[in-house]
C-alpha cells in the first residue's frame, strides 16, 4: 500500500494545505465536495499542486509534520520545482 503526502492550494500565491493519506484520489475528492468542514472547505482550498509517494506510513507521517513546520516560502520553492504554473494535477490522478 502506498501513502501520501500531499498539498493543496486556493490558487497560485493563495493558502495551502499539507496533508496525508492512503488514498489520494478519494482524499482530493473530499476535499473538492467540503465533505468534511475545516480549513480546506472555508477557504476553498482544492487545487492538487504537489504530492509524494510512501511505502510506509510512519515515513509519510514524518514528512507531512517537517512540511507543515517549513515557512511558505520553502513550500512555494517544492511546489514550483515540479508544477511551476501550480496546475491541478488532480486529473493526471485519476486515470
């Protein structure tokens, strides 16, 4: 089984989210419905702009903490080091 850690954002320069899950297709997708309230449904965060893949948990754990520690500026260099348009990569995902 795979993990993930994962970031969304309202859009280019807006606000981001660091999370991790087993299933990031079914994760997004909650995301993108607000089927659970919290900060990504009240500040519209859905956008899929930067993930990685695990093959244990704890690894992927560790990770999303150090991410969620970083200042935004460091987010914003990962971000735009594979995904420099910040594109939704949420469709490539899904096929």
């Amino acid at each position: 089984m795979s993990y993930y850690v994962y970031i969304l954002a309202s859009r280019k320069d807006g606000a981001t989210y660091v999370g991790v899950t087993n299933d990031l297709v079914r994760r997004v997708y909650e995301h993108r419905l607000k089927a659970v309230p919290g900060f990504t449904s009240k500040y519209n965060i859905t956008r899929l702009v930067w993930f990685e893949a695990y093959d244990d948990p704890v690894s992927a754990i560790a990770r999303e903490k150090e991410l969620k520690k970083w200042k935004r500026a460091w987010k914003v260099q990962l971000i735009e080091q594979d995904n420099p348009g910040w594109s939704d990569l949420y469709e490539s995902i899904c096929t």
